[in-house]
C-alpha cells in the first residue's frame, strides 16, 4: 500500500510529510498502478474516462466498473490517501485550474503513463468545487519526461488555433516537474463507425499554400538516416525524394486512443510530444489505421495489407490524396511510413508485425527499378 501512495506523492513533493490527505481509488493494471480515482460516485466515474479503452472488452469493464462507482459499489479498488501540501507550487498551479482560493486541495485523479518508459508521464484530471471536470493536466517527473512535456508545449504554442488541436491553458515548471493544462474535453475515443469523418479532421491540416520536396521535410531526413539497410528503401527514396507536395501538420501518434470524440462529433487530438509543424500528408491516416488493427484488433498481415490497399483505393483517400499533391506515389508512402515507424519509431509493440506488413506491400515493388 505505501509502494503505491509513494508512486503518486512524487507527484506532489509531500510523501509522509505534513499536509492534506486526499483520498483516492487505486487500479492496477498488471500488478502496477495505474489510474487513481476521486472518492466520490460521479467524480470517479468522470476521472475513469481517462482510460481511452479500445477492445469491446475493456470497454465493457470500464461500463461496469463506471455504474458501479456511480452506485457507491468501488468493487475492485483500493483505497489510498495521499499527503498534499497546500503551499505546494504544483498543488496552488491545479488551485488556479479548479478556481480555488489559495491553500485549498481541488479535487483530482491521476492516470500514470507506461511505467517501463523513461518518459513516463502522470495525467491529472481537475474538478471545481462542484465535482465537475475542468483541466487535464499532463505533468513529467524525470528529465526524458520533461522533455517531452516542453516539446508538447512549444507546439502547441505554434499551432494555436488549427482544427483538432487543444488550446494551451497553462504551464508550469519547477525543480521537481514540469506540466501544461488543456481545458477538459468530454468524448470517448473514436471507433471504427467514426472514421468516416477521420478526413474532415486531416483535410485542413494540409498546407495548400506550400510545397515542398519531400527532402525537405524533418521526418525525411531521419528517415533518410536510418532507413539505408532496407532492401526497398533505394525504390521507395528514388521514387520519393524530389517528389513536390503539400506539407501537413503532423501528430506522429495519431490513433483513436490519442483522440476524443465529443457527443456531438467534435474531434480533439491529443498528445502533440511527437507534432511537427511540417509533417508529410497521409502519414497521420497511415498510422491511425494500420497501429489500431495491429495493436487493438490483432488482424494478420494478409488482411492488415488489404485494408492498406482498400484505404488508397478509396474515395475520400483519393480526394485527400488529390488535395495534398499525392497521387501517383500513395503505396510508396505508405512503406516510407512504415519504414519510419520501424527504422526511426521502433515501437515497444506492433513492430514485428510492421515489418512484417512492410514485406507485403513492398513485394511487387522492390522488383521494379527506382
């Protein structure tokens, strides 16, 4: 029990020290803790959609366990308190957040990151004095982690405003931790019955008034740099590095449980550590597509590789395709985004089935001259 309430008082800088006890549900998943709840029904219940549950069986779970904690019933739980100073500049920044006075603990729930990264972050749901959710908080302890926050941060900053992408709130920053806050969004993360509006929200991430060579484009030249052991990667950068097209604004990890999807259709993406400014079009569709059937839906190589082909085949992908400068070279850019994830990425899950995808779609290719 105290392994786990000293996992969340890093957060707070207070341990077993003097301060206020907040009260909270504790969830593990695979033994380690994993989101951290509000005492109370309807907060808890609230705090619970910060797990973006993806197979129908999460969802299910999390239904459950949702009107349970809505019936006083935290079946499941444990019960942890936590010490947290009010004088503490991270627990004044969350005040400011919750419209608090000065002194006075807000209400709150934590959902804690990969725990076997280096980067590992904490995020912080706010609730006002009325139980309601008003700030997500995304806060990192270690230096990698850090990083990623500030990098989140300075993009945000320098896309304010574009369709899909949250408003910056605030930052702070500290010897202990640095954090941003967004304004709370209520949705569910997207399912398969939603991706028709998927084009609706990339369309306007494409600069029309620019073009460029693909040579110019940061995620390129990483590529360029890691890619050369490949058997296709002398085609796909021989058809591919002079080629002109529209840049696009680029997520990097655009996948439904990055995503929330208001009741009234609204898109908000989330999640920006990996955003460029200047990104290459397509790869943001590529991704969302091919890591939810290879990490959620587990569908084999044979069947993942004629979705690929159903996708470039399609209406709406021609139109985008049209729009961003990229017809004639979709299946080249689809094994550079391949590529890219398994040569630059190299994802903790997902990446042997990458390559494997790779080879599929790279067969007929590889036998043509660049």
């Amino acid at each position: 029990m105290a392994g786990a309430e000293g996992f969340w008082n890093e957060l707070f800088g207070a341990g077993g020290g003097p301060g206020a006890a907040v009260h909270l549900r504790l969830l593990r998943k695979q033994g380690q803790p994993f989101l951290a709840l509000p005492a109370g029904g309807r907060a808890a219940a609230a705090a619970l959609g910060l797990y973006p549950a993806q197979t129908g069986r999460a969802r299910a779970a999390r239904a459950v366990l949702r009107w349970l904690l809505l019936a006083g019933a935290a079946v499941g739980t444990e019960s942890i308190s936590l010490r947290v100073s009010p004088g503490d500049p991270f627990a004044e920044f969350l005040c400011s957040l919750a419209g608090a006075g000065r002194g006075a603990v807000p209400g709150f729930g934590i959902l804690a990151g990969n725990p076997a990264s280096p980067g590992q972050r904490f995020i912080v749901l706010v609730f006002d004095a009325h139980q309601r959710p008003v700030a997500v908080v995304k806060a990192g302890l270690s230096e990698p982690a850090r990083g990623l926050v500030r990098k989140e941060q300075s993009f945000l900053e320098a896309v304010a405003g574009k369709a899909g992408v949250p408003k910056l709130r605030g930052t702070f920053q500290s010897s202990r931790l640095e954090a941003l806050a967004l304004d709370y969004f209520a949705g569910q993360a997207p399912r398969p019955r939603d991706d028709w509006a998927l084009p609706a929200l990339l369309w306007p991430w494409v600069d029309g008034q620019r073009t460029v060579s693909l040579g110019e484009v940061p995620a390129w030249g990483r590529l360029e740099g890691a890619a050369g052991g490949s058997p296709l990667w002398p085609v796909v950068a021989g058809r591919l590095r002079a080629r002109a097209l529209h840049p696009a604004l680029a997520h990097g990890d655009l996948a439904p449980w990055n995503i929330k999807l208001s009741p009234q259709g609204h898109w908000r993406v989330l999640d920006w550590e990996r955003g460029e400014v200047t990104g290459i079009a397509g790869w943001d569709w590529f991704h969302y597509l091919i890591q939810r059937a290879i990490l959620v839906e587990r569908r084999p190589t044979r069947e993942l590789a004629g979705r690929v082909e159903g996708l470039l085949n399609s209406e709406p992908f021609q139109r985008y395709a049209a729009h961003a400068g990229l017809r004639g070279c979709e299946r080249e850019l689809v094994l550079a985004y391949l590529l890219y994830s398994a040569e630059v990425i190299k994802p903790a899950e997902g990446l042997p089935q990458t390559r494997d995808l790779v080879s599929a779609l790279g067969g007929t290719l590889k036998r043509l001259k660049p």
